[in-house]
C-alpha cells in the first residue's frame, strides 16, 4: 500500500519542490504540507487531486507510479523524467520524436 505523504514527497523531490512551492501552485498551505509529516496527518483525497493536477500527473500515476507497471528499466527511466518536465520541454521532446519520424520516412 502506496503510504501517500511519502509519495507526495518523493514526487516532489522529483520535481525539485519544496513545501512551499507545492503550496503556490496548489493553495494549500505550507503548514498543513509540514503537518503530514510531522503530525502522521493524511491529507484527503481532493487534496491528492489538487496535487495531481499541479504535477500534470493522474491518480493512477500518483498511486502506482511506474514501479508497478510492466515495464523495462529504461521505459521507467523515460516516464520518471516526463514526470518532472515542463509543458515547453514536453512539448519539445513531442516536436523531437516528430521530427525524428519526418526523418524516418524520407531517409
């Protein structure tokens, strides 16, 4: 069973957040973020979907992550650095891979 503060913790390491970052980009306060960990707190389920929605991440993606799915080492390499890009740099990895298929079919 995924123990859910330390999710939120992990992937904010990933992302390279602190509490307080979390807190801008959700509106939930920086001392109920400190308080899950200090005080064994749980946060609700709307707060995880908040939490998701600041990350670009999905429910399944926050409970199951990648280790969970069958997956090879590097596929789970790929998507754990997705997870902490920004929409320009996904959105260039999606032009990169475009270009690489435009150059496939006409080499």
């Amino acid at each position: 069973m995924v123990n859910i503060v330390e999710r939120i913790y992990e992937l904010m390491q990933l992302k390279g957040w602190t509490c307080y970052e979390l807190g801008k980009q959700t509106g939930i306060s920086t001392n109920a973020i400190y308080d899950w960990k200090k005080k064994g707190a749980t946060p609700s389920l709307e707060t995880v979907c908040l939490i998701c929605e600041a990350m670009d991440i999905t429910l399944s993606q926050f409970f199951c992550g990648t280790e969970n799915m069958d997956l090879s080492d590097e596929e789970k390499k790929l998507l754990d650095n997705w997870l902490t890009m920004s929409d320009l740099e996904k959105k260039s990895v999606f032009d990169m891979i475009e270009t690489f298929k435009t150059l496939k079919r006409n080499g």
